[in-house]
C-alpha cells in the first residue's frame, strides 16, 4: 500500500494506523531520511531532497523484498509510478486530500519538532509543496482510495475500502 498526498495532509498519521490495523510494517521516507541524515548530515534543502531520494530509493528496496507494508512519503507521481507499478504483489494508493491552505498550516505548527534535516522552517512557504503534482494521487495502474483527511480519519472504514479494492 502507498499513501500519499502532499507535506501535512496526514500521510503519516493515516499510514501509521492503517498499518496497525492491517497488520503490515509501516515504512516512512521521513524515518529513514532522518537516520540517514544523522550520519551523512545535509547542509541545506538541496542536501536534503538527495537524502529524501535515497530514503525513497531504500524504502522501494525494502517494500520489494518484504512484498509488503505500508510505504509513505510525498511521492513525485512522474518519478515514483514506474518503481511503484514494479513492486511485488498488489498495490493500493491511499490519497490523502485536505484543503492546501490546512495542509500548509499543519506543517509549519510542526516545523518546530521536526528533525532538522527537513528544513521545514525555511519551507513553509514553497508553493510546490502544495501545488501540482504534490496534491494529486500517483495514478498508476493500481487503485486509490482518496480520504478526506480534513477531520478525523475512520481507519476501519478505510481499511474496509482498500480490501475492496483488491478484491
């Protein structure tokens, strides 16, 4: 399963439980980036996006090994769907969708706790977050459960639209 949707729409909070309640692993770019900053380091946004692609790059190699979990990260749509249409097994996408102007909001009340290595303060206002690309599902050849990630999530309800849609 692949969530995504653009920096503070709730891929991670949604990616988290979703995983609990499927009983899958849950990989996220933003743990691995971090661990890689902690011994690479990045000296600014540049560094950065190089660390996030090989965050990406792992988590792909990891999902392909283990043939299965729950992959987040901010996908790119015209970078990731080839690696993503090639992982093993059935693939879903879980869009989540809110408002950018909530979204943006989202990400700079949590600029503050973040690990340095996202330079979110000095992102806040980047409009690509939060336009084109970054706002749209992936739209690979797999199918996607859009959730509205405005208000609180119904997780089972969730869950329940995913297995449909692998069945």
């Amino acid at each position: 399963m692949v969530v995504s949707g653009p920096p503070g729409s709730g891929k991670s909070t949604l990616g988290r439980a979703l995983a609990d309640h499927l009983d899958l692993p849950y990989l996220a770019k933003d743990t691995v980036k971090e661990a890689l900053a902690d011994v690479l380091g990045a000296d600014d946004v540049d560094g950065s996006r190089r660390l996030g692609r090989a965050a990406v790059a792992t988590l792909l190699a990891v999902a392909t090994d283990d043939g299965r979990g729950v992959l987040d990260a901010t996908w790119r749509p015209a970078l990731a769907r080839n690696d993503l249409a090639a992982l093993p097994g059935e693939v879903v996408e879980v869009h989540c969708a809110c408002p950018p102007e909530l979204a943006r909001r989202r990400y700079a009340r949590r600029a503050a706790d973040r690990h340095a290595v996202h330079f979110d303060r000095d992102r806040t206002d980047d409009p690509d977050l939060w336009a084109g690309d970054a706002t749209r599902a992936i739209g690979g050849p797999w199918p996607v459960v859009t959730v509205d990630t405005t208000t609180p999530v119904d997780v089972a309800g969730v869950a329940d639209a995913i297995t449909a849609r692998l069945r």
